[in-house]
C-alpha cells in the first residue's frame, strides 16, 4: 500500500490543504508534504493522528477491498461434458450475481437438461446451428442469429434438431443452471 498517496487522497477527498492538515494533526506542513511523497514514515501515533484528522482511524484506513473481476477469459471458464451436451459456465460463480450466462453446446438431436418452472426470466441467442425450444407444449424454431426472452414460470428446454452442433449463449435470472 502507497500510504503517503492513500493520505493525500483522502485530504484532498475533505477538501483540505496542507495547511488545514497540518493545524488539525498538530504536525508541520513540510512534514506532512513529506508523508505524501513517501520521504518519510510516520509512527503508527502520528499516523493516528493524521487519520484522525482526515476523519477516520487506522483500521478503515487499511482496509482494503478486494477488487472485483470484471473481465473474463478462457481460462476462467468451467466446462461441464455431458452425453448429448457441454454447458460452459462463461462468469465463474455467477451464482452469486443475480443473472448467470453460460454457452451450451448441443450434439445433433440432444435436448439440453429440462428447466423447472421459476421464478426469473431467460435470454438467449443462438450462435451456431439451429434449435428448438420446447416450452409446455409449444415449440418455437430459432437459427442463426435469433432470439429468445422468456418468463420461467413453464417448464421448458432447447433441443437440437439440426446435423450439426448448435450453440447457444443462454442467460438466466435468477441463476439456475
């Protein structure tokens, strides 16, 4: 951790010059200056009374929080291979997160698994081949490039009635796969 950047962030967070800094910690200017460029450390005292200062304490000041992933690869995703199918799970434990996308794979004439009927909403888009969805008793033909949006509450899956594999980035919310 840059402490000297971590203080002078927060002075300039609270609006505060040097100055203002120094008269309420009770330290010199020219030290504080040098704090903030990391020419000298301060005892853990004085760095209390800093951060008290800056209005907050040593504990919030050291905390730090874990950066969240944003951007994923290849090597980020779980693949599970199936008899008639592979679901690649494309956001790690998108469980946790309040939609889950994933890229199915469908073998020529496999169904992937039947989802129950729920509560969320689905998405998806078909990358390659052509499909099936069975939902209730109604089939709707999706190809290339189409799309589907619809509510959980029926049961309901994606069958493969093409000779080829087909692909399909499916999204769920809430996660159900």
């Amino acid at each position: 951790m840059d402490i000297g950047k971590k203080i002078r962030e927060l002075r300039i967070q609270n609006d505060l010059t040097l100055e203002a800094l120094a008269s309420r910690s009770e330290l010199t200017k020219g030290f504080l200056s040098q704090v903030e460029r990391n020419l000298t450390s301060p005892s853990i005292s004085t760095l209390k009374d800093i951060l008290e200062a800056l209005g907050t304490n040593l504990s919030e000041f050291f905390h730090e929080d874990k950066e969240e992933q944003i951007v994923f690869s290849t090597q980020d995703f779980f693949v599970d291979e199936q008899e008639g199918y592979t679901i690649e799970w494309i956001v790690p434990n998108a469980q946790k997160n309040e939609m889950e996308p994933i890229l199915l794979t469908l073998h020529p004439h496999q169904q992937s698994h039947e989802l129950s009927s729920h509560t969320g909403q689905e998405f998806g888009y078909v990358l390659k081949g052509s499909v099936t969805l069975v939902r209730g008793n109604k089939k709707y033909k999706l190809k290339v490039k189409e799309t589907f949006y619809i509510n959980g509450n029926t049961e309901h899956y994606l069958y493969n009635h093409g000779n080829s594999d087909a692909v399909i980035l499916w999204i769920t919310t809430p996660p159900m796969f």
